[in-house]
C-alpha cells in the first residue's frame, strides 16, 4: 500500500508538472496577448509552485519506507522550489518591470533548468519503482 501511495502521489507530481511546464504555459501564450499571458502566469505560478512543494512533499512521506533515495529527491524538489517562488520568481519579475532584458533571460533561463531538473527528478523517482 505504501508503495502505490508513492507512486500515485509521484505520478500525480510528475504530470502536474509536465502539464504547467509544457501545457498550460505554452497555451497561455498562444491564445493571449503577451501582456495578458505575462499577468496570468503571475498569478498562476505562485499557486503552482506551492503545490508542487506541497505535493513532493506528501510523495517523499510514503517513499521514506520504500526507497530513501527517491524520498530524499523529492524533498530536495520541495526545498528548491520555495527559493523558486520566494526569490527567482519575484526577481524575474522584476526585471522584466523594469525592462531588462538580460537580466530576464539569465533568471528565466536558470527558472527552466531548475524546473527541468527537478522534472527529471521526479521521473527518476518514478522509475526507481519499476
């Protein structure tokens, strides 16, 4: 039993972030203006960000028993997204308010690598169960 929570709960944190990453962003921007894109994705981040800390949470509590390995890469994905939401987030922001575009490319570019990171993390969880 606790190894299908494990994998329910990783699963359900793998697609998650799968559908946000590569789904619901990418559609934002295809059926909107860049500004409206822009202000919706400010809302919806914080939100997605705090379910995915929340969510790897609760997968890392049942694989604590099955695989430590795996339940100490999903607190490792709840960890580092609490600076992605409390620091990068609000500093790519930033420097998209002011107009920098380097400085936006750089934070956005490191936002996309921690996110992919953490995606392939999750999926390694994933297979560890097979």
């Amino acid at each position: 039993m606790i190894t299908v929570a494990a994998l329910l709960l990783t699963a359900f944190l793998f697609g998650g972030m799968l559908l946000y990453s590569f789904g619901f962003a990418a559609f934002v921007f295809t059926t909107l203006t860049a500004e409206q894109a822009g202000q919706l994705l400010r809302q919806a981040f914080p939100h997605f960000y705090a379910w995915c800390a929340i969510t790897s949470v609760a997968a890392a509590l049942p694989f604590y028993t099955v695989d430590p390995l795996s339940s100490g890469l999903l607190l490792a994905v709840a960890v580092t997204t609490i600076p992605a939401r409390q620091v990068l987030m609000p500093a790519i922001n930033s420097a998209t308010d002011s107009g920098n575009r380097s400085r936006f490319n750089v934070l956005h570019s490191a936002s996309v690598i921690l996110t992919l990171l953490q995606i392939g993390a999750v999926g390694l969880c994933l297979t560890r169960l097979i």
